[in-house]
C-alpha cells in the first residue's frame, strides 16, 4: 500500500496501528462485499432451482393436473 507524501510522518510514527486499522478495515469489506455477492449468488440459482422444479412436475404425466380435479 503506498502513502501519500503529506502522510509520510504521520505514517512513520504510528506504523504498526495504521497498519493493523487498514488490515481490519479491508477483512470487513471485503467480508460485507462477499456476503452480498453470495446473496445475489444464491437468489439468482433459487430462482433458476424454482424454475428447473416447475418444469419437472409440469413434465410429469403420472401426476394430476387441475383439470383432472375440475371435471368432478
């Protein structure tokens, strides 16, 4: 990670915390950044699983349909 000029001394003098708040501050991003990709991840093969699942039965002949259950 490069530090600009004008930080240069404020860097020098606290190293090592800067260091370890800009470690903990990129685990946490990249943490929330992760977990809301995985979310848009799994919506979006929910929604495809739902959609395989829907054919599936719609291809099954050994089930009912709902016209079967209106003739009686």
């Amino acid at each position: 990670m490069s530090v600009p000029v004008e930080n240069l001394r404020f860097s020098k003098a606290s190293m090592g915390k800067s260091e370890e708040i800009w470690q903990s501050f990129d685990a946490k991003l990249t943490k929330f950044v992760t977990k809301k990709l995985w979310i848009f991840v799994v919506e979006d093969l929910i929604r495809h699983l739902a959609y395989a699942q829907l054919l599936r039965y719609e291809m099954r002949q050994d089930m009912p349909s709902f016209g079967d259950y209106q003739d009686k």
